[in-house]
C-alpha cells in the first residue's frame, strides 16, 4: 500500500521547497520517494520530478488559448487534469510502491471549495493511496492577530473541504526570530488556546478594527474555530534535521505508515532514530531553538561543524571513521532524547 503526501498552501508558504527537502530527507532515511507536480504554473522545479502536470497542459497556452488570467487559469488547468485522470492514473501506477510528495498550486480556491482538486484526491486514494493532507502556513502570520485568525479560517476550512487526514504546518519558523516579537509564547498559537486573549492585540493592530461592529465580528470568528475545535499546527525549519524528523513522525501518525522492508538492514543513526520514533521535538525545544536563544544555538551548531571539518581534515590512525561518524552522530542526537533513568558506560 503506497503513502502520499498531499501538499497544499497558500503562495509563498514554501510548498515546493518542503518537496524538494523533504525528498532529500526521506531518501537519507532509506525511502523511496518520488515527486508530483500538480502546479501548471511552476515551471521550474528544484526536486527531480517523476511526473509533471504541464506535461499535460500549461498555464501559458491555456492564458492565450481561452484569455483567462492566472488565477482562472490554474482552476482551469486542474479541471483538465480531472478529465484527463487516466494521464495520472497511468503516472501513478509507474511509480510503483514509492512514497509520493504532490505539489499542489497555491490558489486557495482549489483547497476551500473548488471541487476538482478535492475530486482528483479522492480517485487517488481509490487507487490504494494512504494520503495525508498537509496545509503549509508561513509563520509570519504569528506576528499579526488578523493574519493568525485568517489562518485559523483558512486552515479550518481547508480541512473541512479536503475530508482527509490533515496536519497545519507553520513553515520558515527558523525566521520568527526575525520578525516583531510574539504577543504569547509559541505554544499559545500551535494549540491555538484561549482566543480570547487576542481581542485586545487585535484592537491595537489598527484603528479601524477598535470598532464595536467589528469587536463583534471578531468574537463571532473565534467561537466559531473554537467551536470545531479542530485546528492546531506543527511547526517546521526545513532546513533542520530535527524539525523535519519530527514533522515526519506526525506525518507517519497521521497516515498510519508502516517501514517498508528496504528500510532497515545498514541503517544510519538518523534511519534507525526514524524507525524507533526518536528525537523528537516538543514545542517549548522549538520555542527555545528558533526564538528565545537562536544565536546561542547557531554558534554551537558553527563550532561543531568547524570540530567536524577538522576531524575530517586531520589524519586518521585507524579505517574506523565510518564508526566515528556513527557516534557523532549519536551523541549529537542524545543531546535531544528524553533521559531513561539508565546509565549506559562504554568500554573502549
């Protein structure tokens, strides 16, 4: 039974890029990933692509051929793509048993009630498909109250639409330090808490929205999410091993993923951390990495990696650097694992 990940985001969320690092990371993992393409419009991918939807039609000839805009443009295109299902049908089953990423396009309609994408998903899952919808989100929305409850309504709707095993993804969290400072701790908008705490900061953002009739609609909003109770987020650093292990493990949870055989035999640390579901990380470890002390972590990171160069330059007595490499990496990944209680002593 193949797993798929279903990709899907507003412009700018790093859609393509999570493709192209997450691919890299599951084949350093030992599984056999391909890539999809489901976006007429990018015409220039950075992961190798194993199917193409422009293969099948493009944004430009569909723009001149019926003069539509962008936006009419990619609805259109994902219709044809509905009425052309044999095309990837017949892609699909070429890819035989591997894990597959689906780059979807950005155009919100196509994930909040446009049926075609929503259609297409459901024929691959008849297909024997375990899909997992991920809805990607810059974490930039965080740095505004407006931005962050349009979220909720765009996350929200987008799982109601989409009626599929689903996770929110806050992308570019490595960045928020960058940004204007947090109201509330991480946690606060990963669990989406008490709403309510946010009627203030939202009447701060802008004068316009200090007005009663909007007080109201901002209250109607949140009891409205709070209601469905069903939106969180995860967060990622694509950039990261950790962060995308972890991101990884809620994936495999939400898909009920089971290793395959090629996974297994001759493994990495980093594969054998995956199988037995290790290192990862709890939101206040990404509130401290990525927020509260981001410099203090990137200098280690820096002096480790310099450690490492100089370890590598430097002669070696013995053909064991295979084994010195495994434990590096060992120890740089007990540092993130939960203390046991057992006192392991090596003996050289």
């Amino acid at each position: 039974m193949p797993f798929a990940q279903l990709v899907i985001g507003p412009p700018g969320s790093g859609k393509s890029t999570y493709c192209d690092g997450m691919h890299q990371f599951m084949s350093a993992i030992g599984r056999k990933c391909s890539v999809v393409n489901l976006d007429p419009a990018n015409d220039h991918t950075s992961y190798p692509c194993a199917l193409d939807v422009r293969d099948l039609v493009t944004l430009e000839e569909i723009m001149a051929d019926d003069e539509l805009g962008p936006n009419g443009a990619v609805l259109y295109a994902l219709e044809e793509l509905e009425g052309n299902w044999e095309w990837l049908e017949a892609g699909l089953k070429g890819l035989g048993e591997d894990y597959v990423l689906f780059d979807c396009p950005g155009q919100v309609e196509l994930f909040t009630h446009h049926s075609s994408l929503r259609n297409i998903f459901f024929r691959i899952q008849k297909l024997g498909y375990r899909l997992v919808a991920l809805h990607l989100t810059d974490s930039y929305c965080l740095t505004m109250p407006s931005l962050y409850i349009s979220t909720l309504l765009l996350s929200l709707r987008a799982m109601l639409q989409m009626d599929l095993p689903h996770l929110n993804v806050l992308t570019k969290i490595d960045k928020l330090a960058s940004y204007a400072p947090l109201a509330f701790n991480l946690d606060y908008y990963t669990e989406v808490q008490d709403l309510n705490y946010l009627l203030p900061h939202l009447a701060q953002e802008s004068s316009l929205l200090q007005n009663p009739e909007f007080e109201g609609l901002n209250k109607a909003i949140i009891e409205l999410v709070e209601d469905f109770a069903l939106v969180g987020f995860e967060t990622l650093a694509v950039e990261d091993k950790k962060s995308m292990m972890n991101l990884l493990h809620a994936i495999d949870r939400a898909g009920g993923y089971a290793f395959g055989g090629a996974e297994g035999a001759n493994d990495s640390v980093w594969q054998v951390a995956m199988r037995e579901g290790m290192g990862t990380m709890d939101v206040r470890d990404v509130q401290e990495r990525w927020i509260d002390s981001r410099e203090v972590f990137d200098k280690k990171e820096r002096r480790d990696l310099e450690e490492e160069a100089k370890a590598r330059d430097a002669p070696s007595l013995t053909d064991d650097t295979g084994d010195q490499d495994d434990d590096d990496e060992l120890e740089e990944m007990e540092r993130y694992l939960p203390d046991g209680g057992v006192k392991v002593v090596r003996r050289s």
